[in-house]
C-alpha cells in the first residue's frame, strides 16, 4: 500500500492556512487517491461499524503514573447494590479521579506544554467512555453519559497560562444545553455554529443566537463545513451525505463516494479542505486530504512497523503552521502541508491516560485535546474519566 511513501505535489489547500494560527498550505498528488463520485440520490439510514486496531506510536515522552484515591471508608458493603431484577447498578464515583500530571511533548522544534483544564460546575465523569469534544465560537462542548455541556474558559485561562473553563449558565442550568446522552459526534465551527449527531438524528445549535432546530433524517456522525453551512453524515461504508444546513431547515445535497474507501471512519473540513479517513479496500487504514472532491495526499500503511500505520483518525486541527491529528489508542501526529509527519507522540502516555481522541481550536487560538480514563469500584462498576487538556 502507501507505506512511507507520502504523495506531494502542486495541489494547493490554501484556505485551510486562514482558520487558526495555522499559516499551513497543504499540497499533495491528485494520484495519491481516486477522486470523489458524486451521486445526487436520497439519503439512506447508515449503520454501525467496529473500530480499527490498535496503532504502534512513537514514544516521545514516559508514561505518568495516575495517582487514584481509595474507596471512602465509610463505604461498608460486601457486594454491590442490585435493581429489583437482582441485576447489579453501576454507582459513580467521582471521588476516584485519577490525578494526572501530562508531560511536555518534544520532538526538536516542534514542542506542545499540555495544561489540564480546571473545570468549574461540571465534571466530566459518566457510565461509559463514549464521549466527544469540540470547539464552536469562544466556547467548548463535551457530550457524555449526562448530556451536552457547554463550557466557557475563564478570563484567567490564557495560553501559557492555567487552563480553567466554567460550564456556562447563560447556555442552560449547570450549562447543561440538553440531558440526551444519544450524541455521538460534536463538530463546531469559528462562528458558533454546533452540531450534537447520532443515529436519532442531529441537532443544529447555533450557540452564538442560543438558537437550535432538528433534523431527525441527518443521523449517524456529521461533521460541519468551516462555513456552518453544510454537513457531512456518514456512519459505516464509503458513502458520505452532504446537507445543506440553513438558519432553521437542513436540506439533502447528494451522497459522495469517495474512491478507494470501503469503509469512512471520520470526517473533517478545514476551510475548503476536507480530511476523510477509513479503511480502503484492502483493509488499510488511510487518511486523505481533499480539494473539493480531488485527492491532495494520502497518509498510510498495511505495515504496523511504519510510523503512518495507524488506527481511526479521532482529531484533525490546524496547529503551528501544520496539522495536528490524534487516532484511536493515542498516537499524535505532527503533518506538514504536503502529507509528511514531521514529530509523533504517545499522546495517551504523555497524557498519562489510556487513550486522546478530539481536538479543537479555541477563539483565541488554543489547542484543546480530550482524554479518558476509568477506575474499576469493587463493587459498583466502571467509572469513566475525561479532561479537557490544552497544549501550548
């Protein structure tokens, strides 16, 4: 397949240089992946699909130890507390979070201080570890086991500084913007504009107006043009559905396949760069970076000694001039303009937590990560863990 051998060309990406602080431009060989059909048919109910393996990351910083609390004392029983089936009830226990002290993550010039946000009136702790983060405007967003909340850094919270956000009352009581623990996908954009998907449909929240509407038909994951105006769902297998989102209504456009995916795992737009990762026909996972519907560059490989063999693609935000991408079970990746990985990470063991997965940008330019944990109670169940951590 790809092996190391990155595509890149003349094919300019420019837009995406204009979002953040990333002054990149990506550029790549439209060979690197066949280009995009697009196909203006209804939209079809999508299914569900299994994660990839596990990626074998570069080591660039030690594994922190969690320091984790003991039970309270006072807790006496011998077995866990059972329903009136007899069936045992998962009890939280937020008392266990694991105390985790994220190291420096360095590889010559390219540098990230990870900065563990304090969260004030709300804590991310829930019963599983599905969970997702974005950025929409000047505020953050975590949707768990207790809903979506929004999330609003504190005027002392400032780049090389603490990292304290506070949930936002004027979004909902306790920030709470709605108790439905159905989200499985947030996507945000600079203006405001968020969309909390799953398979029941999806949300438009333009938070900027404290304004929201439904679209029940525009399930599965979406992903949101840097523009607000359209959405990307898909789910399992190689279609995309685009919508075009209004201030109250969302429309279907048509359904994109995208050539050499069997399967698409995750998508992202950057300005008119879109970033569409899966696994293509022979099982690879890949990511591909597009120009409208032509291939920029591909990034993959069948063999796991290779540094760009990697799992689904969790995150993609601009940082530094370059891209920085998170996949699932931790790696972050360091990608330059044309394709190249340029510094790689253990980001979970530089975390020290078991796995990193979304990224977004804040108003004032500042890199947010999420990472999760969980502690195993002796009698309750599992208790899951995450923090919202920025890196400077």
């Amino acid at each position: 397949m790809f092996g190391n051998a990155w595509r890149a060309a003349p094919v300019l990406l420019a837009s995406v240089l204009s979002l953040s602080a990333c002054g990149a431009v990506l550029g790549g060989d439209d060979d690197a992946a066949s280009s995009a059909t697009t196909v203006p048919v209804a939209p079809t109910t999508l299914s569900s699909g299994e994660p990839a393996d596990r990626a074998t990351a570069t080591t660039a910083a030690a594994v922190q130890g969690a320091a984790v609390d003991e039970a309270p004392a006072e807790e006496q029983r011998t077995g866990p507390l059972l329903d009136e089936d007899g069936e045992p009830i998962t009890v939280l226990h937020p008392e266990l979070r694991p105390v985790i002290a994220p190291e420096l993550m360095a590889a010559g010039p390219i540098q990230f201080n990870p900065v563990v946000c304090e969260i004030t009136g709300f804590d991310l702790v829930g019963f599983s570890s599905q969970g997702d983060m974005a950025t929409a405007g000047d505020r953050v967003f975590f949707a768990g086991s207790h809903g979506l909340v929004a999330l609003t850094p504190d005027a002392t919270s400032v780049p090389g500084g603490p990292c304290s956000l506070s949930a936002d009352e004027s979004m909902g009581p306790g920030g709470i913007m709605s108790e439905d623990d159905d989200y499985d996908r947030l996507s945000g954009n600079s203006e405001g504009r968020l969309l909390a998907s799953g398979i029941f449909g999806t949300f438009v929240y333009d938070t900027h107006l404290n304004q929201r509407f439904e679209c029940d038909d525009m399930s599965g994951n979406v992903a949101i043009s840097s523009d607000g105006s359209t959405g990307y769902a898909y789910w399992v297998g190689e279609e995309v559905e685009r919508w075009t989102l209004t201030d109250s209504i969302c429309n279907p456009i048509d359904v994109v396949t995208y050539g050499g995916f069997d399967s698409v795992s995750s998508v992202f737009s950057l300005g008119e760069a879109l970033f569409v990762s899966g696994r293509d026909t022979d099982g690879t996972n890949t990511l591909t970076a597009y120009q409208g519907d032509a291939p920029a560059w591909t990034l993959g490989s069948d063999d796991p000694s290779d540094p760009d063999w990697w799992a689904n693609v969790e995150g993609v935000a601009p940082c530094g001039g370059n891209l920085c991408v998170t996949e699932w079970f931790g790696t972050f990746n360091v990608v330059d303009p044309s394709g190249q990985i340029v510094a790689q990470f253990d980001g979970d063991s530089a975390m020290g937590t078991w796995s990193i997965t979304s990224l977004g940008v804040g108003s004032d330019g500042s890199l947010y990560l999420l990472a999760g944990d969980s502690v195993e109670h002796e009698f309750d169940g599992t208790t899951y863990f995450n923090w919202i951590i920025r890196l400077d």
